[in-house]
C-alpha cells in the first residue's frame, strides 16, 4: 500500500521538474551583469544611485526608454510639492545628484525630498 502515494509523489515531481526552465538562471545572470556594471560606474550597491543605475539598465533591456528630463522634472515637481511641511524628508537641494532644477519655480525638485517652502 505504500508504493501507491510513493508514486503519486514521483509522478508529481516529475511533472514539475517538466516545468523548469533555465530562464530564471538568465534573469539571475543577467541582473548580476548589471551590478558589475554598476559598480563599475562607481555607484555603490545600496544607494539610490545605484538602484536608479540599475533600473535605467533594465529599461534599456526591456526595450523602454527612460522618461524625458521635462518628464521627471514634472514628476518630481509633483512629489516635492505633495511633501511640503513633512519633516521626514529633507529640502531638496543641488548636493543630491538625483535632484533636479525647475527652471519654472527656480527651486530644487526630486524623488526623495520636499521643494522648499515660498
């Protein structure tokens, strides 16, 4: 009686490793090339310049492009202006190179800081 549920689970295993396909090792491979490349940029893994690095990488694999520069200024006009008054994040300034000039308020915008207040 125990060879039966054994060969239910054989047939089930066996089933699933039919399902396996070395695209998972490809992804593995290729986001560890774009690490390389990364840091061989000079970015530090762990830093938001790092993970920007590797997003516009994937991107550019993926066939996307990156938004315009009128594009991410207007979204991070967007989000600096919604953080006005929240002390959790600092007033945006030129020192942050992921920050932006908007040439319209004359004020430093960017994804993770509030535009500084009128």
């Amino acid at each position: 009686m125990r060879a039966l549920p054994f060969m239910a689970f054989l047939m089930l295993v066996g089933s699933l490793m039919g399902c396996t396909t070395d695209n998972g090792n490809a992804g593995q491979t290729q986001t560890a090339a774009n690490k390389a490349q990364c840091a061989g940029f000079g970015f530090e893994e762990g830093t938001d310049a790092f993970a920007n690095c590797m997003m516009k990488l994937s991107l550019q694999q993926q066939g996307q492009q990156p938004p315009d520069h009128d594009t991410l200024v207007r979204r991070y006009k967007s989000l600096s202006m919604t953080r006005r008054g929240d002390d959790r994040y600092p007033v945006c300034s030129a020192s942050d190179m992921d920050n932006e000039l908007d040439t319209s308020a004359n004020k430093w915008v960017g994804p993770n800081c509030q535009m500084a207040p009128d």
